[in-house]
C-alpha cells in the first residue's frame, strides 16, 4: 500500500484567485523557516550524540576502590603498643581486657573512618533505626582543626568515657579577643591607633584621586569608592576622613569637568547605534553627572543635619562635629559656584546658598556672601547671576524684608554697568561697509574679487552667529536682571522705609541709577526728596540719596550737600568712612558738570572743603584738597579766594545752606597755612600746592605720582585703619624762629587769619 493520501483538499482555481499574493508568499516562506527549524533542531541533536559517544570512549574505566583487611598479627601488635601506652599499673585486669576487646572493636570515635569494617559485630533490635542513621553519609561543618591531647578515660556503670583537651598555644579564643576590644585604652594608645588609622585612609584617598585625575574616562567608577568614604563610621577618624574626602572630591571635579553643559539624551539617541569611541564618551558623561549629584546630595544633607540637629544611628560622628563638617562642606559648595557657574545643577546649589547668606552664624553668612560676589564679579554673560538675582528677591519678599544688609550689599557686585557702557560705543562706532560690484570691478581682478567675495560672506556669517547673537543675550539677560533689581530696591522703599536694609538700597541706587528707566525719575526723585526731609536718615544714608539724585541728572541736592559737609563726624578720631561718598557726590556735582556750575557755588564748596579738611584724619584731609585741586582746575577763577580783596558788597554767610548766596567771593583760604604745618608730608605738599594756585607746572606743582590719582584712590592709599603712620613721620626738629614769607596772601589776610583763629570758637558755634 502506498502512503495514505492528504485529507487537506486543494484550493481550486476559483479560490486560488480570491487569494491574494502576498498571503500564498507569507505562507511558503513560514513553510520554508519551519523546514529550516526543523533540521538545524536535528544536526543539533546528532552532533550532541556523537559527543557523548566519543567522551565515553575516551574514558578509561576505573576500578573499585579496595580496602586490605589486616591480618591478625598487625593487631596484636598495635593492641600492645596500646596497652604499653597506657599505665597498666593503677588499673585492673578486668578493665585491661576491656579495653584490650574495644582497640579489637573500633568505635565510631576511634576507629579510622576510611575502614570499611562493620562499626558493631551485634546489633540490638532497638538500636536499629539510630546505627543506620549513622551510617548515612551527611555533609559536616567544616571546623579548623584543632591539637588535642588525650587524657585518661572515665568509667561509668555501662561504659568508659574518654577525656581529651585542647593543646593550649598562641592563639585566642574570639571571646578574649572581644574581651580585649571591650577593655579602655589609654589616651597614647588611642592617639597612636588614630593616627594609624588616619594615615591608611590618606593614603587610599590620595591613590584613588590621582588615579581619577590621570585617566578620567576609564577610572570614572572610582569616583563611587572615593564618595562611598563620606559615610565613614570609624568614630576615630570619621570626622577627619569625611572632611578629607569633601575638599579631595571637590578639587576633583573642578579639575575633570568639562567646560560645557552635559545634557541628557534623547530616547532616539540611546536607541541608535554608535562608535565605541562615542559610547565610551557617552558612559563616562553619564557617570560624572550622576557622581556630581550623589556628591551635591551628600552635601547637602551634611548641612541639613546640622542645622535640624540630628544625631545619626551610627553614633561616627558625635552632635559636636557637624558644625565642622557643615563649613566645609558649604565652603566646597561655594567654591563649585564661583568654579562650575556652567555645569550642571548650578541652579541648584544656588537654591542651597542663597538661604545660608543670612544665616545665624556670622562665619557662614560672610563666606556665602564671598561666593555671590565673586560670582557676580567673574560672570560675563549673565546667566548664572540672573539666576542668583531670582532666588534672592523670592527670599527677600518671602520673608518680608527681614533679612542681613549683607545680602542686598551683593547686588553692587553685579557686572552691568561695563556690559552697558559697552553697548553704547558698539552702538555709536561706526559699521563695517561692504564693497559693490562696481568697485570691486574697479579695482580687483577676477581672482582677487573672489577670494574677497569669499572673505566678505565668511565675515558677515561670523557676524551674524557669534557677535550679534552673544551682544543680544547679553543685553536681554542683564536687562532682566537690572529689572529684578530695581523691583526689589523699590518693593523696600514703598513698604519697609524704616528697616535696616534701606542704607544698601540707597546705595545700590547710587551706582544703578543712570541705568532707571526715564519714566521712574520724578516718582524716585519724590521718594528720596521725602526721605531727606523725614530727618530720619543719617549722613550717610543722605549722602547716598544726593548721590543717587545726581546720577540720574538732577541738581536739587547741592543745598543739602554743602549743609551736610559741616555737620559730619567731625572727630579726629573717627575713621570719616563717609568722606568717600561726599568725593563721589563731588565729582559727580562740580567736575563732570562744570558747565552747568556757577562760579559762586564752585567757590562756596572749595571754601567748605577747606574748612572741612581740618578736622578730619589726613588721609580724608589728603582726598578733600585732591577735590579741590579738580575744582580749582575746572574753574580757574576760583583763585580769587587766595586773595584778600572782596569782590562786591556783602559778608561771607559760611552757616548758609545755600551755596549760591553766601558771598564766598569775600573770604580767603586762611586755612592753607595752618595745614601748610600740618604733622603729615603729604598734607603738607597738597596745602602748599593750593597756595600757589593749584600749578600744573613749574616749582608749585605736584609729582606725578600724587597728581594722577584720583581723590578716592588717595584717600585709600593713605588710610589710617592699620594705626600706623602712612608714610612715616619723621622726628620732631629743633624750634627755630620763623620769619614772614609773602606769597600771595597777603599781610591783611595774614591778619585777618590770625583776628579768625581768636574767634574759631564762636565761628563753628553758629555752624
């Protein structure tokens, strides 16, 4: 009989048709891979077979393992010498049998475990079940060996009981050893002990890091056993080592961070295929964020535990000790913000210091204060103190103006004013012009006309990518921040004028404030106004508000200013910090806008100057006459006050706020030759180039090295604050009788200096 038919019908013509051809195509290929299937599964299978048949022939069979019986005379031998290793003196002869019978009879505790000898010649019936549990083989814990040595047996009513004991030697026992662990040491000992455990753990922190350093890529994953030593719990050394591995870890990411952003990557990214050189590059990225913000983490949670106060379950590290680790670990903070403003998580850390600048502590709050200054001085774009400038006026008004002066005193840090000053000569200088067709036709050939085509195009591209594009965001981003500024300087002004912060907002407009929009002039020009006029300022605070009035263009604050220059700290003994601020207000008021100054105000100012200058310390008296100087410079006329001739009627009115009506034109500077014998060289030579009328040239005049400073580098320079003498003074000299030089102050100036000195007392009453 043939093979039985296929019950499967055919499809007929008909249904072959309705089919359609990628189907028939599906299914002859699912036919084919399931043919293919088929017989890679049966090689598979014969190869399998044909290598079980060749080991089995390559294996030599191996023979039983057999064990020699021994004679009998063996055992008569051992049985003596048994019986002559025991004292057969102080025993009996039915207990020699005994024992004679069980060396015949090996026990289980004697006998040698590699015999196949039966254990008991008879078995009991009860006794079964236990002898053939016995015999069952059964894995045993493997115990160290240990010397016995086997002392006399004990007998009982049934059987003899052997007695053994361990060999005493050099090794402890664990308890003695925790016994010992357990005991105090002493204070050298436990000195010494620290100091060993102190010196393993530098080593293995200095080998890790150099071997991150020196190969990055491939030594990433240590950075995971170097971070991994923060949690140390040794209470010795655990302090020591976790401030140790914060600053390590912190140097180590400023030295292996690249000078761009990482960024994550795309799901299409991950999912396509890559060079091993780019996937190396890829894992190595990856695993340095990643470090970078397990590292960030640790530290915060190191300053979080100091300030809530908590005591760890590892008891490593006493409740004392995190305020130690805490400063180092916001100093290593602070140092990553100023170092890594372009990295990753920056806005993060930024999240964490900005609450620290008013913290409590005074060491904390200086040392982030530090950090915001130093960033807002090093950032040249913009972006990291934008982000700085949010954090802070969330805070500020979150908690309602009730924060340290110190902090708002950061925004005078801010690097806008250059930015701006730049942008006004981009803006003004002239702009690059292209060449025509017709000109290069002119005066190129064919070749040169294409290179300079070339070259054009090029210039223009990098023209519109680089600079144009880095001068926008730069403009946009301090614009911005110039914004939040303001609107936290103005939030402080409409409702907190009576708080400690309002001396730095006043300062802080002083020095933005040409850089107000013009819609905000007369409202802030109305603020300061009331300010003034409350009575509630301080010198200081009024000075910034004139200050800030003149910035923004404005000339009401000369009345104020000239009441307010005799009604200083007029105290020897008084650092006179403010004086710095009156030169600013100076400079501002008389020498960068001569033109709009009358000649009697100028007059009036470098009389009050003068007077001034005599009761303040010599470096103030040095930066008050290197005023008057620019203003004897600015208006040359001012030298009428060297003289004693009035001009027109009238007296000189020196306790008038107003500097326009006081009649300054009817005094003389008679206080140039008191401070012409003043104990300081360099009042002296300032004084005596007063007199002569502020010469440029000729014997009068002074060195280069005084007269190309500004007032408030020289009232710097010569500061009094370390309680020296700046320069040396040198020693007193022998009195000797002076004779009356004429300059050009005349003999009745002389004497109405000396009629003046007489009245000085009622003179500075009326002021």
């Amino acid at each position: 009989m043939g093979p039985p038919k296929s019950k499967k019908r055919k499809p007929t013509f008909r249904r072959l048709l309705k089919t359609s051809s990628v189907k028939i195509e599906n299914k002859t290929k699912n036919r084919r891979f399931k043919a293919e299937n088929a017989d890679k599964k049966h090689r598979k299978e014969q190869r399998k077979l044909r290598n079980a048949l060749k080991d089995s022939a390559s294996r030599a069979p191996r023979p039983l393992e057999v064990y020699k019986k021994r004679p009998e005379e063996e055992l008569e031998d051992e049985d003596e010498e048994f019986l002559e290793s025991l004292p057969t003196d102080m025993m009996e002869d039915e207990d020699l049998e005994q024992i004679k019978a069980m060396a015949r009879k090996a026990s289980f505790v004697t006998r040698d475990l590699s015999s196949s000898e039966p254990i008991h010649s008879k078995k009991r019936k009860g006794e079964q079940s236990a002898e053939s549990y016995e015999k069952h083989p059964r894995k045993m814990r493997k115990e160290e060996q240990k010397e016995v040595i086997h002392l006399l047996p004990i007998k009982d009513k049934s059987r003899i009981i052997p007695q053994s004991m361990e060999k005493p030697g050099e090794r402890r026992s664990s308890a003695e050893e925790e016994l010992e662990e357990a005991l105090p040491l002493t204070a050298e000992e436990r000195e010494t002990l620290r100091a060993k455990k102190l010196t393993e753990k530098k080593l293995c922190i200095a080998m890790l890091g150099s071997a991150i350093i020196s190969d990055p890529n491939n030594n990433i994953k240590k950075l995971k056993e170097l971070r991994g030593m923060l949690m140390e719990t040794d209470s010795l050394v655990a302090v020591t080592v976790r401030k140790l591995v914060m600053v390590s870890l912190m140097e180590i990411f400023k030295d292996i961070v690249p000078a761009f952003r990482i960024r994550p990557l795309t799901e299409e990214e991950k999912n396509a295929k890559v060079k091993r050189d780019t996937q190396q590059l890829r894992e190595f990225e990856e695993g340095l964020v990643s470090q970078y913000k397990f590292y960030l983490e640790n530290l915060e949670q190191t300053i979080k535990d100091w300030k809530q106060k908590k005591l760890k379950r590892s008891q490593a590290v006493a409740l004392q000790a995190y305020r130690g680790l805490a400063e180092v670990a916001i100093r290593c903070v602070c140092e990553l913000l100023v170092a890594l403003p372009h990295f990753n998580f920056h806005n993060n850390i930024i999240v964490m210091l900005v609450p620290l600048m008013n913290d409590s502590s005074r060491k904390v709050s200086d040392m982030c204060c530090e950090a915001m200054k130093t960033l807002f001085r090093e950032d040249r774009l913009g972006y990291a103190s934008l982000g700085a400038v949010k954090v802070l006026s969330g805070m500020i008004k979150g908690r309602h103006f009730n924060v340290r002066p110190e902090l708002l005193k950061t925004l005078m840090w801010l690097r806008i004013r250059e930015v701006d000053l730049k942008r006004d000569t981009d803006e003004t200088a002239p702009k690059k012009r292209f060449m025509n067709n017709k000109e290069r036709r002119k005066s190129l050939s064919r070749m040169q006309r294409k290179w300079k085509k070339a070259e054009e195009k090029l210039e223009k591209e990098l023209l519109e990518a680089e600079a144009s594009d880095n001068k926008d965001k730069k403009i946009k981003l301090h614009t911005e921040t110039l914004d939040i500024v303001f609107l936290i300087y103005f939030r402080i002004l409409k409702k907190a004028q009576k708080s400690v912060l309002l001396p730095a907002v006043l300062e802080g407009l002083a020095k933005f404030a040409h850089l107000i929009n013009l819609e905000f002039f007369d409202d802030l020009l109305n603020v300061l106004q009331n300010l003034i006029r409350s009575g509630d300022l301080t010198n200081r605070e009024s000075l910034h508000c004139i200050q800030t009035a003149f910035n923004i263009l404005s000339g009401q604050g000369y009345p104020i200013l000239n009441s307010l220059s005799l009604s200083l700290s007029l105290s020897s003994g008084a650092p006179n910090d403010d004086i710095i601020i009156v030169l600013q207000c100076l400079d501002v008021m008389l020498t960068k806008r001569r033109k709009q100054v009358t000649l009697q105000r100028a007059m009036a100012f470098v009389k009050r100057l003068c007077t001034l200058s005599m009761h303040v310390l010599p470096n103030a008296s040095i930066g008050i006459m290197a005023a008057s100087r620019a203003v004897f410079h600015a208006f040359p006329k001012c030298d009428l006050l060297l003289d004693n001739d009035g001009q027109g009627s009238g007296v000189y009115l020196p306790e008038l706020d107003e500097p326009e009506y006081c009649n300054p034109q009817n005094t003389s500077l008679w206080e140039l030759p008191t401070l012409m014998r003043h104990y300081q060289p360099i009042v002296r030579k300032f004084a005596a180039h007063l007199s002569h009328g502020a010469p440029s040239d000729g014997s009068g005049a002074l060195g280069v090295n005084l007269s190309r400073r500004s007032p408030g580098q020289l009232f710097a320079d010569y500061s009094f604050r370390d309680m020296t003498f700046n320069p040396p003074v040198g020693a007193p000299t022998t009195k000797k009788r002076v004779r009356c030089k004429y300059t050009r102050m005349s003999l009745t100036s002389c004497c109405l200096f000396l009629s003046l000195k007489t009245n000085i007392g009622l003179v500075f009453s009326r002021l």
